[in-house]
C-alpha cells in the first residue's frame, strides 16, 4: 500500500479542522492558502469521494474523517456533518469532534482542488511531499492519503495542476516567470506559488507564474485581464533567444494566447531588449518573420530593427 505524504514544521491543531474563517496569512500576497477554509474543503471532498486520509500532529494525536446526522428536534430538519476523530497516544478513547461543515461542502469542486488545497498549504509553511510505502509521522504535521486508483488519476495529471523542477523557466522580468509549456493540451495556464490559478483553453507557446497575483475563495485569479499588460511587458524585456523566436515566428497565425497581446513601444518601460533587436534581425534576413499584426507594429516603431 503506498501513500502520498504531506509533511510541514508546524503542528496542526484540531481548530485548523473543525473551524474556517480566519488565518494569520491573510495579509501576505505571496501566501496561497489565506482564507482559513482550503482544508476543510478538502476533507470534505476526500471524505464524499470515499478517500482515506490520516492527519497526525506530531506523533501524539492522529486525525481521522468521519459523519454524522444531525437533527433539530423541533423542526426534524436533518443535517449531514464531518466529523473529526482524535486519537491521542496513551488515551483509549478516541474524541469525536462534530463541525459545522457538511460532506457537500465545495460541492462543484473537482478532486484536485483537494490535492491542490492540501499542497498550497505545504507550500506556504516550507513542507515536503513524497510517496510513501509506510507512514512515518514526526515533528510537525504529516498528512497521509492512501493512494488508490482516483488518486494515482490525480497523481497521473500533476504537472498539469502544480509547476514542478522539471518545468523549464524560461525568463523572468516584472515578477513575471515565464514556463515553457509542455502540457500536452497546450493550454494557457497561470500559476501562483506553484498553483495553478487560472486555464484558459486557449493554445498558449508559454505558461506563466505571477508570484503576486490575487486569488479569490477557489484560489482562483482575480481579474486575469488586468495582468496581460504585465505579461506583454515581461516577454517584450525578455533576454531569452528562445522566447523571441517563438513569438516572431508563431504568432502570425493568430493561433495562440501570445497572438493577442498588446505588444508596444510607445512607452520606456515597453522598450524590447537589445536581444530582441539581434533575433529580429536574424529572422527578417532569414525570411522566417511571421509575427502577430500588434507585434510586428510594435517592432517596426523600434528604429533598431530593420
């Protein structure tokens, strides 16, 4: 049996499970999970998908994931909750903790946005995934899901949700990262901390990492629109020869996500590169120049370019 293991410095507390709302990272625009809430929504999507997963803080209490039914003896309504198990070493009885939170909480989420919620978390507090045959808890928080055919789907797909060491980056300009993208549906994908925060189905020549960005509840991008000018200006200041090639020479098409952005010169901040000037060179001479109407508008501004 093998397990896909989440270990982070700090220790859980039961109140991490049983209550959402508030979180000490609330005012950190780096941080992914500030809402107080991504936990409890994947417990809640594990535990209706019939995923089995143990939480242990420190080696003294584990943490399991059960329901109950709830009633309301004067107007009968009955009402489904999680509850969270204690177990504490030493302690024969196990605690049961009622929440207020029903199985169907994120009811239209997708099963990687628990996976996605449980990993931003290991994230923020400098953790540590890995797979597992054995559980091994230490100091600090270990959570545990049993790897079973939906998760070994999830597992199959990761790169696809989360950026790892493999992806290459390409440049990096206005806090902007940009990826090669080697999705094999070659879409546009935005990630934050390594999470991706939006999908466009939109072919796209590069995938794009905004440190900063802003997310909503569903750790989702807060006006993607309002980043494409900070996007245009990082590819316009890139310094990667790769990366200038591909624009100039794939975007005439109108093709890709690149295609449509609104390249210029008409301000410093704008300026292409003295890269850019050698690759554009090379390319007109070479008769391989097939870029997008706005970008080669910008480019025949540029008085170095031929």
């Amino acid at each position: 049996m093998s397990y896909l293991i989440f270990k982070n410095p700090g220790l859980i507390s039961v109140l991490d499970l049983i209550s959402m709302g508030d979180s000490d990272k609330r005012d950190d625009p780096e941080k992914i999970g500030k809402f107080d809430s991504g936990l409890k929504y994947a417990l809640a999507l594990l535990y209706r998908n019939g995923i089995s997963i143990q939480i242990f803080s420190g080696m003294s209490r584990q943490y399991t994931i059960g329901a109950t039914t709830l009633k309301d003896e004067y107007t009968n309504k009955l009402k489904e909750v999680l509850v969270i198990n204690e177990d504490k070493r030493g302690v024969r009885d196990v605690i049961k903790y009622e929440t207020g939170l029903s199985p169907q909480l994120g009811y239209n989420w997708e099963l990687w946005m628990a996976f996605r919620e449980i990993y931003s978390n290991c994230i923020d507090e400098d953790g540590v995934v890995s797979i597992e045959n054995n559980i091994d808890p230490e100091d600090g928080t270990t959570i545990a899901i049993r790897i079973d055919d939906k998760v070994q789907e999830i597992l199959d797909d990761w790169d696809r949700y989360f950026l790892n060491k493999d992806q290459q980056l390409l440049d990096s300009k206005n806090s902007i990262e940009i990826y090669e993208n080697d999705n094999d549906d070659g879409y546009l994908r935005i990630y934050k901390q390594s999470i991706q925060v939006a999908k466009k189905e939109v072919s796209s020549l590069f995938n794009y990492q905004i440190p900063n960005c802003a997310i909503d509840e569903r750790r989702l991008i807060v006006n993607f629109d309002g980043y494409i000018s900070r996007i245009t200006a990082a590819l316009q200041k890139s310094e990667n020869p790769k990366i200038i090639r591909d624009l100039c020479q794939f975007t005439g098409g109108n093709d890709y996500f690149e295609s449509t952005l609104p390249f210029s010169s008409d301000y410093s901040w704008e300026t292409f590169s003295d890269v850019w000037v050698e690759v554009v060179n090379k390319l007109y001479e070479d008769n391989s120049f097939n870029p997008s109407q706005e970008l080669k508008e910008a480019l025949a501004s540029d008085g170095r370019l031929k």
